[in-house]
C-alpha cells in the first residue's frame, strides 16, 4: 500500500497529541508501518502547531512535505488554510470552523481573513468543515473537539466502529470514556 | 509484542534493556523526554542536576563506581559539558557512559543549530546516530558494548525529527550489569604526567574504531539497482533519501558517524558514477570523504542551514515534486505567546514602560521580546543575561536603566556565577530572577528551587534570597508579579540603589496543576472606551470586538493585571 499522509494542525494546547496517539493506536492494530511526527517546545505556547501521521507498508522519513497530504485535519480554521500547499491531487480537508485570533490579528497588525471555507472551495480544495466546538459542549466538554474531528476523520476510513472505539478506550482516561466516545459518534454523524 | 514509541522514550527503553542505573540530565528541547521516560523504570535511578556539566560529571562518577551511566542534553548543552567530556576522553570509564545529545536543525526551539557531530571528532569519542525509534534503542545497547569494549564514553546523537517522531518498535528484557571500581590514578587521575600518557591511548583507541567502523553492523551498505549515483547519510536524512529514491542507487547508511570509515566509503566510491553525501547542517561526513581523498557531493548540493525533507532532497537532486494550492489571502503568522496567565507578562510590562535595557535569557519569558511588549535586548545562552548585564553596566552609565532577567532553573544551572562575579565584582547591577517555581519552557522539570524531584518526590529546596544574600547581595526582595504597582515601584527603587540587588518576581507558572484560577474577568461595555490599554500586555485572552474589549473565558486565568492597566474601570473581576 502506497504511505497514506494525514497532518493535524491547529493551535498549541487544543489536544491535538491526543488525536495523533489514538490514530497511531488503531493503525497499529491494522499491521501497518507508522510515523507520527510531532512539535514539542516553544512552539506549544499558542503557536501554531503540526503533527504529521503517515501509515503504510513502509514508512521512511517522518514528516510530511509540500503536496504529499491526503488529510488535513485542522482544529482551527485559520490553520487549516495556512497549510494548503501540503494538500495532494484529491485530498480532503477537515477543519473546525472555530476562530481563535492569533496574536497578530490580536494587536490589530494583521487582519482574520474572512470566509476561509469558501475561498479553500474556490482554489479547487475539497473542504468538510463542522463547528466541532459545539458538538463537543453538546458531548459535554468543550476539550473533546478532538474527538469529533476524529469521529469525522473516521468516516473516510475503512475501519470498524468497534476499531476506533478500541483506540478510544486506550486513549482517554476511563472517567472520559463516555462523552469522548459521544463526541466521536456527533462528529462521525454530523 | 509492536509498538509505537517516540525516538526519545525508546532511548528510555534501551537505557533500561542495557541495564544502566544511573541517569543524570538537565532539561532541553529536543531531549528533555528520554530522561523523564527513563525516571519511570524503578530499576534505574535518574536524576534532574542543575547543568549539563554537572549531569555529565555525575555520570561520569557512576560510570565510575560500576554501574551503566548516561547523560542527557541538548545541542546547546553539550557546550556546557564540554569541559569534562574533553578529559572524560582521556581516562575513558569503568562501566559504559553513553552521552545523549540532541541537535535541532530547523531551530524549532533553540537559540542556534549547531552541530555536534564536530565535538565526536574534537574529543575524539564514538558517536552514534540512529534513524528511527527501533535503532534508537539497539544503538543505545550497542554504545553500551562500544564504551566498555573500547574504554570510551560514547555519544548518541539525536535530532528533533528522530527524538519526536514515533515509529514501530519491539521491546526487550532487562539485564543488569555491574563492574565493580578499582583504583587507577594513572587512568583517572588527568595532570600531566598522566594525561600524557594517556593522549597516545586516546588515538590508538581512534584508530581501532575506525578499524571497527568498517564492519561494523552499525554501518549497513544497502545495495541499489542503478550505480548511477550512490549515497553516504545518516539518521533523519537517510529516511529522507530512501522516501525519495527507494532502493534504486546504493546507499551507504552510517550509524556511526564519528569515527568514520575509510576503506568502505573507497569501495562505494569506486563503484558509482557519483557518489553524494547526504546531511543535515555541516558538510561533517563530506569533508572526511575530502580528507581521504574521495570525490563527493554534498554542500554545494544541499544547504548547510535549516533542516532537510524528503522534498529538499528530490528537488535538489533535479526530481520533480508537486505542490498543493495555495490560497492567495494572507494567512496571518501564529508566533507562540505567554500564556494567558503568565506571570512574566506584568514584569515585562513594567520594563517596557520604563524603557530599560533588557538583558534576557533562555526560557518561556524569551517571549518577552516579542510584540507588543517587546521588552528584551538580548538572548545568548544559559546565563548569560546576568554575566552580560555586570559587562553591560561595569564602569558605564548603563546601569540605571539596565537589568537582566533570568527564570529560577537557569538561574540555578549558571545564573548563579554571573551573580557571584556582579557582587565580587560590584557592578551596581539589577538582576531579576523570574521564579515561576518549575523549569517551563521544556514542559515542567522540577529543579532545584521546586523543592521536588525528578521522581516527584520530597527534595531539598533551594532558597533564593538566602543564596543572594551569602553570595554578598544585600539588596533582595521578592515581589508580586501580578501587583504591576509593586512591580514598578521595587523596579525603580533597585535601578536608583547604589549597590547591587535581586528582585525575585514569584509567582508559580499559570499552566502548574496545582495553581487554581479566578474567574474570567467580564467587561463593562458600557465604561469600555476603546482606548486598548489592556491591549499592552499581549493577553492572548483579550481582544477588541466590536470596537469594545473582549475576555475570551476558556483563555482567562483571572490574573486581573489588565484590569490594572484600566483607566476606566470597564475590566471585572474578582
């Protein structure tokens, strides 16, 4: 099998380690070669931050390069948009809708662009964009956008329900398990 | 039984598989994981020392007295040990030492991307350099094997794609070593009536590694279809080569890269049309090619600056790669910030309002020298702010309107003599520790003034004001950062003191689980005037909507120092 690309991106402190540990978990199960790749330091104080998971019969170097991403999945809308280049022929991106202003955009230097998800469809780019904030209060916290994102990631994949479910419950601590799972289903179903 | 592991933990892994039992480390971005995943095996005692120096050293000692011992650093640290690993190579160990040292091409968060590969071959000690987490920890075990089969500590080189990247592994047991200590002043004892004797050792031992790197199984010649072209890498950038040509040209991959060898690099050569050397930072593999006389490639192919990719490597060597679109809006820059809560955020207000020279550190706070507060004029190294500052201030006018700011672990790994030199030295200077009571910028270390350990246990706790006192400080105070009042006024007061003096700004990191939060403060839209005062200290809490102040709630610890800044009253909180 030709190495599948997925890049999480968003900003520092969204959970987005969480995300690439439960992706890794499942593919493991399913006998594939794996990479993931992640961003540790200074710039997880609210920078932006990218995480590159790549599976496969074999996986050689550990990020992901220009034109090579078959996913992006984005916790941020302004994210999502920053990393387009990254986007092969046919990938998909799945982005939250959410906003959070980078600083920049906070003391006034620069300007939050309007209409991300329209302007990504205009340049051609497949786009599933969910307010994956709101399913996660409706879950019952606003922490699990995480989930949802995957829940939605999910139904792109082949994988059994009881697969992912498998990979949640050794992913997230058992006093969560239940409104992480929910989020997941709203994210999937959405 | 397979599993994914980070390059870092599977150090870790292999630390524990060799049986060492002593490991010493002080935190840095790209290694700071290996020593907190090696504490979690109660077999192995594993420690947090204030530097690298010292981490090195006590190693040393362990190594020393019997037991498997290691260190780890970051690129930058291996400068601070540099002192002992150059003698460390002359009496070599008793049980193995293994170096861990992390380089960080791309300077994801460092202040430069030196390369240590350079320090393997001017202390003239084995460096190995794994390419994923499975090698990561067979090289740890095989360094084992190296030091006490060549009587040499040994480097294990690491970099932040290898250091923070997961791949599939399988674990192995534990097995124990001990080899008890024997006297041996003429090994260990380095003055120069020994040490002499020990330098030509030295190079017959370089000579027999060189002699091992040859065939070793460490060093793997993978054969191609095409002669076309061949290639000489290692760690990150072998992948890279291999993702980008597969098994077409034969590629010579080393897992040793100092010292390296010569006769098989001369078969390669002989063999392929052109032969290209493909790494990361300093052409380091390509000028040994140069020194024995084989043709290579390298460096005027590929940049000696930034990190390579899979892309860099195929279009450099003339292959086609697509790229994705591009949007044509601007996508605004996401720089990191202080967090929402910092404590170093007022103090950092409060310099820039008076506008001082900043002589600044490493650490979370570096960040006080972006927008807006921009209040920082240097970062160098460890340190360096209060040495910088005594140099900046001595028989100058500077030193009214000149601090340094140093937080409390880099206070305490090489603040400190800076401190002693601006009291023996007297240099009238004003030195701001910024105690957030944790090592932060790394993900929380505990250290010396935390009162905890590496293993979350009860330790011996550091006390600042008393350690400025004996070092001859008798100006210390301790203040408040989220009081901008008292901030401003002890700022003032120490800057117009005829001597020197500490100001000890504590208040714990906002991040510290144990640390509770207000409320979110709310705005009076009303009173709100627009004027963006609140605006000054860079919140990422805070923004204008709407031509009126807004608290993001998720965001807002409830610190209220912006409520501080509020001429009108519009900020509420508790």
């Amino acid at each position: 099998m030709e190495t599948k690309n997925i890049m999480i991106v968003g900003v520092g402190g969204q959970g987005s380690l969480l995300a690439s540990k439960l992706l890794g978990r499942l593919l493991l199960t399913k006998g594939y070669d794996i990479k993931v790749s992640e961003v540790h330091g200074m710039s997880q104080r609210g920078g932006s931050v990218v995480t590159y998971v790549r599976f496969g019969d074999k996986v050689y170097s550990p990020i992901i390069d220009k034109g090579e991403a078959d996913f992006i999945v984005s916790f941020e809308l302004l994210e999502s948009s920053r990393y387009t280049e990254y986007l092969k022929k046919g990938a998909k991106v799945i982005t939250n809708t959410q906003q959070v202003n980078p600083m920049p955009v906070i003391v006034g230097a620069a300007e939050y662009p309007e209409n991300l998800v329209e302007k990504m469809k205009n340049a051609g780019i497949d786009v599933d964009a969910l307010d994956a904030l709101s399913l996660a209060e409706e879950a019952g916290n606003s922490k699990a956008v995480n989930l949802v994102l995957l829940g939605r990631l999910s139904k792109y994949f082949d994988f059994t329900d009881e697969e992912w479910m498998t990979a949640i419950e050794q992913s997230v601590p058992p006093k969560f398990l239940e409104l992480n799972k929910k989020a997941f289903e709203l994210g999937r179903n959405a | 039984m397979k599993q994914l592991m980070l390059g870092n933990e599977a150090v870790a892994r292999g630390l524990f598989e060799a049986g060492c039992s002593f490991v010493s480390s002080y935190p840095g971005t790209p290694s700071t994981e290996i020593t907190e995943a090696v504490a979690k095996f109660q077999e192995v005692y594993a420690e947090w020392a204030p530097n690298e120096k010292v981490a090195m050293e006590s190693a040393f000692g362990a190594s020393l007295s019997g037991r498997r011992s290691f260190c780890a650093m970051k690129h930058v640290g291996l400068n601070v040990a540099a002192d002992p690993l150059f003698t460390i190579a002359y009496t070599g160990v008793n049980a193995g030492l293994v170096i861990g040292v992390a380089d960080d091409a791309g300077m994801h968060s460092s202040q430069n991307e030196q390369d240590s590969r350079h320090y393997a071959k001017a202390a003239k000690i084995p460096m190995l350099e794994p390419s994923d987490s499975a090698e990561a920890i067979l090289f740890t075990k095989t360094a084992y094997e190296i030091s006490e089969k060549f009587d040499t500590a040994v480097l294990l080189k690491m970099c932040t794609r290898v250091s923070h990247s997961q791949s599939v592994v399988e674990t192995g047991e534990r097995k124990e070593f001990f080899k008890p200590y024997e006297k041996n002043p003429g090994k260990y004892i380095m003055m120069p009536g020994n040490a002499k004797k020990r330098h030509p050792i030295v190079e017959e031992r370089t000579k027999a590694l060189t002699e091992y790197a040859e065939t070793s199984s460490l060093n793997v010649l993978e054969e191609g279809t095409s002669n076309e072209m061949g290639f000489i890498t290692s760690s990150t950038s072998y992948q890279y080569v291999k993702e980008v040509f597969g098994n077409t040209y034969p590629v010579y991959k080393l897992g040793m890269v100092w010292p390296l060898p010569v006769k098989a690099i001369k078969n390669l050569a002989e063999k392929v049309e052109k032969l290209i050397v493909v790494e990361e930072l300093d052409g380091f593999i390509e000028e040994h090619c140069a020194s024995i006389g084989v043709k290579v490639f390298g460096k005027e192919i590929f940049p000696c600056i930034d990190e390579l990719s899979q892309n860099k490597v195929a279009s450099l060597l003339g292959k086609e790669v697509s790229c994705g679109p591009a949007l044509s809006e601007n996508i605004p820059n996401r720089p990191p910030v202080m967090c929402a809560g910092c404590p170093h955020r007022s103090l950092f207000y409060t310099l820039k309002k008076n506008k001082l020279n900043v002589l600044g550190d490493i650490g979370c706070y570096t960040l006080g020298a972006v927008p807006p507060l921009a209040a920082m004029d240097t970062t160098i190294c460890m340190g360096a702010s209060v040495s910088g500052l005594h140099g900046f201030n001595k028989n100058s006018e500077n030193e009214s309107r000149s601090v340094a700011v140093i937080g409390d672990s880099t206070f305490m790994h090489s603040g400190v003599t800076g401190l002693i030199n601006v009291a023996y030295n007297d240099s009238n200077s004003t030195v701001i520790i910024l105690d957030n009571s944790i090592t932060g910028m790394t993900g929380h270390q505990q250290n010396p003034t935390t009162g905890m350990n590496l293993k979350g246990d009860p330790a011996a706790k550091i006390d600042l004001e008393a350690l400025c006192r004996a070092i001859g400080i008798k100006r210390v105070r301790v203040i408040d950062p989220y009081d901008l009042a008292q901030c401003n006024e002890a700022v003032k007061e120490e800057l117009a003191a005829k001597e020197p003096s500490v100001i000890i700004s504590r208040r714990p990191c906002a991040l510290l689980k144990y640390v509770k939060h207000q409320k979110p403060l709310t705005v009076d839209k009303e009173k709100c005037r627009n004027c963006k005062m609140c605006m000054q200290i860079g919140c990422p809490a805070i923004s204008i909507t709407d031509g009126k102040a807004k608290i993001d709630n998720t965001l807002c610890t409830g610190c209220g120092v912006c409520k501080q800044l509020c001429k009108f009253d519009a900020l509420k909180g508790e």
